[in-house]
C-alpha cells in the first residue's frame, strides 16, 4: 500500500511542475494568466490511500499594464476580455495586440477578429472620404472684437482702399464642393457709434455684406446683423466647382475698447482624405481619422465578463473559451458595469510572479524527492523481507 500512496505524491509533484513550469514559460505572454494546482487526500475506510490533483486553478488578476504607443495596442484596466470571432466560435482574451487586416478587420496574431456587443467583427469600411462644401452643415461660424474707439468712416467700402475700411482679416480658408480651399477674407468698417458694416471677399470678390451690424452700448454685445449670407458663383471660384451658398455667423463678435483680434473660427467644409489609422477610446469607440484631419465613429469594441472567470477553458494563443462552469457571457461597453475601461498604446503584461514560482518549484521539487526517497525506503523494507526467507 504504501508504494501507491508515494507514488501517489510522486504524480501530484510532477503535476505542481508541470503547472509552475507552464507559468515560467509563459511570464512574457501579453495577457497570460497564471494557474496553480490543488491537491485533495484520498482515504478509504479511514486509510488514507495518498493524495491526487483536484484543480488547476487559473489567477485572473490584472497584469501589470505596460506602455508601448501602438494605437493598435489595447489593455483592460479592470475586469473584462475582449470578444473575438474565429471559425464561427466565440473566444475571449485579455490580450488586445491587434492588427488590421487588408479588408479592415482588427484582428489577433491568429486571425480571430475583435467583435462589438453583439458578437460581429469590427471592420473599416471607408477608406477614403469625399469633400464637402462649406454650408453643407452650419457654414462659418466666426468670432472678433472690434475695437470701440476706432475712427467712423463715411466711404462707401472698396476692398483697394485701405481708407474705407478699419480693419481686414484672413479669416480662415472654406471649401467648394470639389474640396478645393479658398481663402475667406472679412473686411469691418465701423459706420456710426456702434454700427458697423462687414463684407466677405473670396478670389478678391465680394460674396457676401451685413451693412447693419449693431451693438449694445452698454454691453458690447451684438444686438443684430449678425449673420451675412455668402454666394460664389462656378466662374468666381475658377475650379469648376458647383456654385457655393453658406452663410456666415458672427453673432460671437464684440465691440470692446481693445485692439481688433479674430477668437474663433469654424467652417464644416473639408477637402478629401484618404485613410491614416485609428485612434480607440477608454470606453471602446474606434474612431477612424483621415487625412483631411476629419475622423468618424466606425464602431464600439465589444466587452464580456462572467460570473465565474476560473471556469473559462483555455485554449491556447491567449484565448479562452465560455463553459458551463463560468457561465454565460455578460456583454457591455468598456468602462460600464463591471467591464474595465481600454487603454490604448498598452499591454497587459503576464501576472505571473517568477519569484513567487521559483519558491513554488523549490517547494514542489522537495516534495518530489520526498515521495520518491519513500519509494526507495519502501523498496529496501521489501528487500530485507524477502531476505529474512
């Protein structure tokens, strides 16, 4: 009997080895999680018959997250996996070292592509992005002080006469429908105690006048005449552009005793771009940018997390897969619930603790050599035995 207790224990340490060396192996995978062997006695009838292996228990904690300032570089700050799509399964990770595929798929160094809350990869679609015409939207939205003790001027305004006008500004460039810009200038003439007039030049002509731009007096604020509404004609854009209609918004506009000075400007017209990378948000939004310094929402990074992590079965190539053990999937949006926000340009690093493994191998490797320094005992006494005959 006693032979198979030790044995018993010589195949429990070798099972503690063979968990403590896969941790060791695996202290540099992105995303690994360790594991650690628990043992169980085995008694029958108040005779204890050894001992055998009755769990490998896998560590979920979080690695720690480590910088490398790939976009494509994701972590989970807090609980979760990532959800990802291969071979019509579902798998889940923690590890989000991506790529992009030639078609627009995110995807892991095995193929699996990274999918939303309902389970359907994510993809780029638009590689490219077509102009739009300044006006498409909201126009120009434009923002200056002008300066209240600026001389009144009776002239009617010549934009080549620098004495019919107080102040010029190149206010911003704005967009014809084929994406080709255009510099908008807007030239102020201050026509009366808080009145002024403003005229919008483009390609050196007038597309656009407010001859009755008012201020409060007691506030500098615009009390009306705020807007002018701009036209440009194909010949006068000289790009056989569609004609542009857009107005221009200077509600924002002041009138302080301090110097002229543009604060803002906005217009919602852009040329074409063409595709340059992705930027992903804390809380799972892919946002494609482009070359035009435009970028969009193309989709929402699915996340998952189970009642029970320690019963998802690892596959292999940082995946795990859901079983009756862990649970259903609980699906959700980084950083809600009890999904842990991203984190681009970082990794999780593996949890392992090699310090913590190296004692463990020490300890594992002692109980080794104790079962088997008691088989070797126990084949002596038998030995003596048979010699006594």
């Amino acid at each position: 009997m006693g032979f198979s207790q030790s044995l018993s224990g010589v195949n429990a340490a070798s099972s503690q080895l063979d968990t403590i060396g896969n941790n060791i192996a695996n202290s540099q995978t992105v995303g690994f999680k360790s594991s650690s062997v628990q043992f169980a006695d085995i008694y029958a009838n108040s005779k204890g018959l050894g001992t055998r292996v009755s769990d490998t228990v896998q560590d979920f904690t979080t690695g720690s997250l480590e910088s490398t300032g790939r976009a494509l570089d994701l972590a989970i700050a807090g609980d979760g996996f990532f959800q990802f799509s291969q071979n019509e399964q579902m798998a889940y990770s923690r590890n989000g070292q991506l790529t992009m595929s030639a078609d627009g798929y995110f995807e892991n160094a095995q193929g699996a592509r990274l999918t939303n809350q309902q389970g359907e990869p994510l993809q780029i679609t638009q590689f490219s992005q077509g102009a739009q015409a300044t006006g498409t939207d909201t126009g120009v939205q434009a923002g200056f002080n002008l300066n209240a003790e600026a001389d009144t001027i009776a002239a009617g305004f010549d934009q080549n006469d620098s004495d019919t006008y107080n102040y010029v500004t190149n206010a911003g460039t704005v967009y014809d429908a084929l994406g080709v810009g255009h510099d908008l200038s807007l030239y102020y003439t201050k026509t009366a105690d808080n009145t002024w007039s403003a005229n919008a030049v483009m390609e050196g002509q007038v597309v656009g006048t407010s001859n009755n731009m008012t201020f409060d007096p007691g506030s500098g604020a615009l009390t009306g005449g705020g807007v002018i509404n701009a036209t440009a004609s194909t010949a006068a854009l000289g790009t056989g552009a569609a004609p542009m209609n857009f107005d221009i918004n200077l509600e924002d506009n002041t009138q302080y005793g301090s110097e002229f000075e543009l604060r803002s400007f906005a217009q919602d017209g852009y040329t074409s771009g063409s595709f340059v990378g992705v930027d992903i948000t804390e809380n799972g939004n892919i946002m494609a940018n482009y070359s035009n310094g435009n970028s969009g929402e193309v989709g929402t990074i699915g996340m998952a997390n189970f009642r029970n992590p320690a019963g998802l079965t690892p596959e292999g190539d940082n995946l795990w897969t859901a079983t009756e053990a862990s649970g259903a999937a609980l699906t959700g949006q980084a950083g809600t619930g009890q999904l842990g926000s991203l984190e681009s340009g970082t990794v999780e690093a593996s949890n392992v603790d090699l310090t913590q493994e190296l004692v463990d191998m020490i300890i594992a490797q002692r109980n080794f050599q104790a079962n088997t320094n008691a088989i070797q005992t126990q084949s002596d006494v038998m030995k003596e035995v048979n010699n006594l005959r």
